[in-house]
C-alpha cells in the first residue's frame, strides 16, 4: 500500500504514480480491445489478446477485464514492453485523429489519479461511519461524495480535470476534501431567473452562484458581492453550502472532465426542473425520491439567450434521516485496507451480506424500471444515483441530474402524465434507444461492478448476488415486454468512451455489447 498524505502536501509518490499510470493502461488496453477505434483489430487467443493495426503493427497483451486496474497489462511490440498509456498510443495507426490530445489527457488522468490516491485518507471503522459523516459536514450525504478516488470505473480518462494544474485539483477537485468559497456575483449582463432564489443583491437583484475557478475567468463581466462556504461533490462543479446543507448548487464551469465541458445548457435549465416535478409526483408508485431543480438562474447574451458559461440550477435535497451514498462509494476501497464501503456499511448493520444485498436490489431497481417501462429511462450511473441509507439499511433511491435521461412524451400521455416539451437530446420515442440508455448504466456498469466487489471481498460465487437481480428485474421489468427482453438479453450495451472521445462528435454515443451475466434467466 503507498503511503499516504494529508491533502495539499507534495505528492505523488513514485509507487503511486506507478499505480496510477498502470490503471489508466489497463483501462486503454481494455478501451483498444473492444471499442470500435479507427483503424484497429482484435484477436484473442489462448496466450492473451492481441491488437493488430492497419500499418501492420501487432500489440500483444492480456486479455483484460473490468474493474481490475490494479494487474499491469503486460503489453508488448514485439519485445518492447509498453508501460505507459502514451506509448501505447504511439504504436496505433498515426493518422488516427484526435491522438495527441488524447495522449495528454490520459496523461493528466494518471496523473490526477496518483494526486487523488496519495490524499486518500482511510475510512472510518463500521461504529464510527456515521458518526465521522455527520461532523464531516454538515450534511453527512457529503463524506460519501468525497471519499471516491478513482471516479468512474472504466473510463480511461476518469481524472481529467480540464487541464487544472496540480494545486487547482487539490484546491478544487472533490477527493481532496477541501472546502471553497463560492461566489456571489453581479454580472454586468442582464439575468434570468426561475422560483424562489434565496441569493440576492441589497436592492433584492438575484446574485449568480459561481464556481470560484469560473468567477475568476469571468472576473471582467462581474461584480463580487460576496461568497458562501461549500464543499464540492462527485461532479466537481456541484456545491454543497454549509449554511444550508438541503441545497446543492449545479455551477458551470469550462472545464472537460471526462467526456465533456461542464456548462449548464439552456436545455439543462428548461427540462431539469420539469423532469424532476414529474419524477417527485410518481414517488408512491415508484419508491423513489429526487433532487428537485427548484431555482435556476442565467445570464442572457446579447441576443437575450442563456450563457451557458454563466448559469446555476438550486437543487432540493429530499427531507428525512437517511443518509445518501452516490452508487459509485459503494465499490470504493479504504485505502488502507481495500475493503470495499459497501462491506463496511453492511457491518454497521445487524445483517449478513446476503441479507442486506437482498433488501438493496429492489430498493435499487423498483423506480428505474418503473419509470423506464411507462416511457423515462433514467441515466442511473454511480454518480447521478444515490442509495439512502437508514441505520446501514437501505431506504430509498435518489436520482439527480435529468441531462441524461430519455422520456417518451406520448407513452407518458397515454399513462396520464402530462409532459410539457423538452429540449435537446431528451425526447425519445424509440424504446431500444431509451432502454440503452438506462441499462449500460444501471446494469452494464454499476451492478456489474457491485457484484465484482462482493464476489471478491466475500469469496462467493457471483451467483450469489445476481440471484436476486435475476428475481426482481424479472418481476419489475415484466410489464414492459421490450425492456424485459433487453435486461435479459445476450449481451448489454455499455458506452464506448475512448471511441466517443476519437469522434468528431465526441458527445455523440457510440455503444459496445458485453456478455450478459444474466442472459436467459427469465
């Protein structure tokens, strides 16, 4: 295990950055193994994989899998050993485009993940979870926002940052636990704003929360008229006040992390708050609670459109004792030890494993799957999905952040909900894309990682766990025939990053299949 530093001091450490650098390989030799790259294919045999490009180079490796980033590739040319996610890069065909910007930001990714890993602190033991939660912020929900390290789980760059330079991801990035001051500001331009805005001016002008990293490029079209204490969550750019720890503040910031820059559309600003009052109103048949978008705010160009650069969305957090934990650090090693949260969260409770497991599946699947088989399939990732958790048992799901999610209006109509007109990329009347949508999230990625976890911290056969996804995603898919199908398919889809980033349409989703775990058993 690397040693380890309080956030701030100097770092990484050679063993650390060593780690690092080998998960972001392994994650671009999985990416090149099986995502649909320009001029590129794969082979594999019975010694490992091999990647063969179009100007007769052969790249020869293991055969990788997911949610291992801890077992060097060994990748070879010939015999050159590769060791670094840039030199693989360079034996890929050179007219591939987007290349050199993709070497850099892999680079960054290591590097920020080194950073993130040395300023990992230990968790707390199962009698102290949620007591350390409670005094980490005033709203515990936070600690579990930012004890996530490694961010997403297959991503290869994960730990971009935007170019942020190494004191700006301690000062800013949410695995270094800092706190900042978010800005109040007095933009020079006019402004819009929707609901009860609990920020204002002296003369009651509302005032535009602001990430301190955008306020300080904007400086020129603001005036500062004061500032709240936060904490940053998962998403960097999302902000948690001290003063007022119900509310979480969606800021823009130009910054690209992972696949794209973090503005807040004009789209963004419209459907959020729809989506989340439609979403709230179904809570008796689904289960499920949200963050309500209950205030937005933009600053209007000159042609009297929203700044995307310059807008905030005020989210309400659901009331009630539970606490929250994004999906994703329920997978998330302690640092000193790697026993998984999950396994730790569990032994605050009187459960076994099997027991507790058996209580989360229908918790976790009941309101995607109800809401996907009457026409709105969430994005339900680790970041943007939260398990409450009441006591260490699981409560309540809650879902944030609409940007992601695909709504049929008419199949919302004809169940007799009222869908006023979204924007953007949302609509989407087709049910095998809208289904995708939800399944590489929810399926694809986070049961598959959970399940990863449990199997090898507990020593069980992944049966074990899938057991039940098997029983409730039958009984809770069954209404809607063409999503009941897809869950139990041959295969499901999962978003093809590396390709997407390649793209001239980087934002555009491009879809790989995996082998189904649970194919057939229906």
């Amino acid at each position: 295990m690397s040693p380890l530093t309080q956030p701030g001091q100097p770092g990484p450490h050679r063993d650390t950055d060593h780690a690092a650098t080998t998960a972001i390989l392994r994650r671009l030799w999985l990416a090149l193994t099986r995502e649909p790259l320009p001029g590129i294919t794969t082979t594999h045999h019975a010694g490992g994989t091999t990647v063969h490009t179009h100007h007769g180079t052969a790249i020869t490796g293991d055969t990788p899998t997911d949610f291992t980033d801890h077992q060097p590739p060994r990748l070879r040319v010939g015999d050159t050993p590769i060791t670094e996610p840039r030199h693989l890069l360079q034996h890929l065909p050179p007219d591939t485009p987007g290349l050199s910007e993709l070497a850099d930001h892999l680079d960054e990714s290591a590097r920020n993940l080194a950073l993130a890993t040395e300023s990992a602190t230990p968790h707390p033991a199962a009698t102290d979870l949620w007591r350390h939660s409670r005094t980490h912020h005033p709203h515990p929900g936070v600690y579990f926002e930012q004890i996530v390290v490694a961010g997403h789980p297959i991503h290869p760059m994960n730990r971009t940052r935007g170019g942020l330079t190494p004191h700006q991801v301690r000062s800013f990035a949410p695995e270094h636990q800092p706190r900042l001051a978010m800005i109040l500001a007095r933009p020079h331009a006019p402004i819009r704003h929707t609901g009860a805005w609990p920020w204002r001016d002296n003369d009651g002008t509302p005032l535009l929360p602001m990430h301190p990293f955008q306020a300080d490029r904007l400086a020129d079209h603001l005036d500062i008229r004061g500032s709240q204490s936060v904490a940053p969550l998962m998403s960097l750019r999302t902000l948690a006040p001290v003063a007022t720890p119900n509310h979480h503040v969606k800021t823009a910031v130009d910054l690209q992390m992972t696949s794209a820059v973090r503005r807040v559309s004009a789209a963004a600003l419209h459907n959020g708050p729809q989506l989340g009052r439609i979403v709230a109103d179904l809570t008796p048949r689904t289960g499920m609670a949200v963050h309500t978008e209950d205030a937005t705010i933009t600053v209007l160009d000159d042609t009297g459109h929203p700044r995307a650069d310059m807008s905030a969305i005020l989210r309400t957090l659901p009331t009630g004792d539970a606490v929250p934990v994004p999906l994703a650090a329920l997978t998330e090693p302690d640092p000193a030890t790697g026993t998984p949260l999950i396994a730790t969260i569990i032994a605050t409770t009187k459960l076994t494993p099997h027991q507790w497991w058996t209580r989360f599946v229908p918790t976790l699947l009941k309101g995607p799957l109800t809401l996907s088989s009457i026409g709105i399939s969430l994005e339900a990732h680790g970041q943007n999905t939260l398990i409450e958790l009441d006591d260490g048992q699981p409560h309540r799901l809650v879902y944030r952040d609409f940007g992601g999610v695909r709504v049929d209006t008419h199949q919302l109509a004809a169940t007799g909900i009222d869908c006023p007109p979204l924007h953007g990329d949302i609509p989407q009347p087709e049910p095998q894309a809208r289904h995708t949508t939800l399944i590489a999230a929810l399926y694809a990625t986070v049961l598959r990682h959970l399940v990863h976890t449990l199997t090898h911290h507990y020593q069980t056969p992944p049966d074990t766990w899938w057991h039940p996804v098997v029983e409730h995603s039958h009984r809770l898919s069954h209404p809607d025939p063409h999503l009941h199908t897809m869950i139990f398919a041959d295969t499901w889809p999962l978003k093809a990053t590396t390709a997407m980033r390649l793209s001239p349409n980087p934002l555009t989703n491009q879809w790989i299949h995996l082998p189904n775990p649970i194919a057939g058993r229906r």
